[in-house]
C-alpha cells in the first residue's frame, strides 16, 4: 500500500479535500522531530488526517501520539498549507486527495519517542542536516517551523 504524491498544475480540482493535520515538536537544540513513514519511506513531521466530529488541536494531539509514542499540547499555530498543484494518493490509486494541512506548533506533555505500525524510524533533525528522502510537502512546512517567528504562514 504505497503512498505517493503526483503533482500537475491544479490537479487537486480532480480530487476531493482532505483535511490534516502536522506537528513541529522541537527539542531543546531546536531540531524538529521526523518520522519516517511505513508505507512509503519518507520522512515526515508527525501528522495526518482529521476525523469527523474532531477538533484539529485533537487531530494533531491523536495523530502524533499514534505516529511517535508522544503526547503533545498545541502551543501556537504556524501555518496553513494547501497546494493544489499535489495530490496525495494512497492504496495504489483507490484514494486520491488534494491536502490541506494546518501545522502547529507543540510541546512534548509525556511518553517516550518510539516506532510505532505507521513509522519505522524516528529522530531530532537540524535543518540543515535532514534525512533522506524528506517528502516534498514538507520542506516548506520544516523551513516555516524553524523560521517561526510568531506570524502564521499561509501557503
């Protein structure tokens, strides 16, 4: 069940909206916490989708602690991110969405980093020292994390 992204100019007006979800969680170098994804080996901010009937700062609390072993609190927002020229398709093309994603910022409440069923690899990385491969969504989203200065990035 590899997923992949496929980009083209506006290809997300063929798809429906997807709502995520990511988490920045520094450390106190200031490295941002990166997950490696199972299904597709890249690495991500903690992160995914919203469900029905859930707030987002509960999204990004569920998801982070499905995906790192973490509980976190929401502290500020740094962005809203929605491309529509990618679209993210999951289980070999049966589930096609263009995403929107609201990133924010979070502290570590309690729990230890760990690999969870939705990540094989975990770690603290300095920007300028990323693992590979880093999916390309999220460079945007890990330059705004680290460059946050208190104004929301809207891309």
């Amino acid at each position: 069940m590899a997923t992949e992204l496929i980009f083209g100019e506006r290809i997300g007006r063929t798809v429906p909206i997807r709502l995520t979800v990511t988490c920045a969680l520094p450390d106190a170098q200031g490295r941002l916490l990166l997950v490696r994804r199972a299904d597709n080996g890249q690495w991500v901010l903690p992160g995914g989708g919203v469900d029905s009937g859930e707030r987002v700062v509960e999204a990004v609390v569920r998801e982070t602690e499905e995906e790192t072993g973490i509980h976190v609190k929401p502290v500020n927002l740094i962005g809203i991110y929605s491309n529509p020229d990618v679209i993210i398709s999951y289980e070999n093309g049966t589930r096609k969405y263009q995403v929107i994603s609201i990133m924010f910022l979070c502290e570590p409440m309690y729990g230890e980093p760990r690999v969870t069923e939705e990540t094989t690899e975990w770690g603290y990385f300095a920007h300028d020292s990323l693992p590979e491969p880093v999916a390309p969504t999220h460079l945007e989203r890990i330059r705004d994390a680290v460059s946050f200065a208190g104004s929301v990035f809207v891309r």
